[in-house]
C-alpha cells in the first residue's frame, strides 16, 4: 500500500551560491516548519527530486508525459 502525502507542508527554503570543481552551484536546506527536520541539498536537482517525492509528483508526472511512438 502506498502512502498518501499530506495536503499541506511548509519548509523554510534557504539558497546558497558555491563554488564546486571550479564551477557555480546552488546549494540549498529547507527546514519543515511543523518537525524543525533540516535537510541539505549539494543542487538544485537534488532539492526538487526531495520535493517531488515528498508530494508524490513523480507519479503524476508520469500521467502527463506523451506515449511513445511505435
């Protein structure tokens, strides 16, 4: 059984420039501001893969993408 993510959430998103390998990147935390549960993010990709799971995005996603041609 699948579990159904709450309807509402609130994090507190803070944004970072940094230099990673000589290149710029986005670092990023979110506190949840019910839990005071901190997470870290090295990007931005991995920011929005956290978010997408915690809404159950990635499964609706999936509904929207166009069918592959034969």
């Amino acid at each position: 059984m699948t579990e159904t993510p709450p309807m509402s959430q609130s994090y507190l998103l803070r944004l970072w420039p940094a230099s990673s390998a000589g290149t710029s990147v986005w670092r990023a935390s979110l506190m949840n501001v019910h839990t005071g549960e901190r997470y870290g993010f090295a990007d931005l990709d991995s920011l929005l893969v956290f978010l997408r799971e915690q809404t159950g995005a990635d499964a609706r996603l999936d509904d929207h993408l166009p069918s592959p041609e034969p």
